[in-house]
C-alpha cells in the first residue's frame, strides 16, 4: 500500500477526522527531523 493509496483511504473515510492525518504527518516529519540531526 502506496501513501497515496492511505491518503485516498483517509479522504474517502468521512469517520476519520483531517487532523489525525495531519498529526500522522508530523509525527512522520518529526522521525524524519531527528534521524537527520543524528
């Protein structure tokens, strides 16, 4: 399963309120921070 395909899931589900999909995001961007930082 692609992130796109995820996204599509979480956009057609009106059960899934937006801002867990955009808490996923940031929790994705915070992982992606500090393996950059070290």
């Amino acid at each position: 399963m692609s992130f796109t395909d995820l996204f599509k899931i979480h956009r057609t589900d009106d059960r899934t309120p937006i801002p867990i999909l955009l808490l996923m995001v940031l929790l994705f961007a915070l992982f992606t921070f500090k393996m950059f930082d070290g």
